[in-house]
C-alpha cells in the first residue's frame, strides 16, 4: 500500500517536532524527515557606521546619462 508524500514544515521545540499546521496522516503512514541547519544571522547593520567617512560625489551626478537618452 504506497502513500502519496505529504510536506510538512515543523519546528524542533527541543523535544519533538512540532508541524506548523495541523496533519492528518492515514494509520499506518510511515514518517521520513529531514532537518536543516538554521542558517546563521548575518550581524545587523549599524545606522550611522559611515558617518565621517569621505563621500565623494562626481561633478555630473545630476546629467542625463547615455543609455537612457532614447528615453528622453
């Protein structure tokens, strides 16, 4: 008797996987899972880490550019 595969996404709370919503398996179902690593967070950004720090703009900032001029 073959099932057809359900995807179930679930949480480990240390104990047991917990599905995120609620599964109705037949009896008899066999489960196969597989975990995945969390992926590590990269650091938050820091608002204000440039301030002081040289900017420079060029001269023709504000000028049309070339590739946009079929556009004009």
């Amino acid at each position: 008797m073959g099932f057809d595969p359900v995807h179930v996404r679930a949480r480990f709370d240390g104990h047991a996987f917990v599905p995120e919503t609620p599964v109705d398996l037949p009896e008899g179902a066999v489960l196969e899972g597989w975990a995945q690593a969390k992926p590590e967070e990269r650091p938050r950004r820091q608002p204000g880490s440039a301030k002081g720090l040289p900017f420079y703009m060029s001269g023709d900032f504000d000028e049309p550019l070339e590739d946009f001029a079929e556009y004009m």
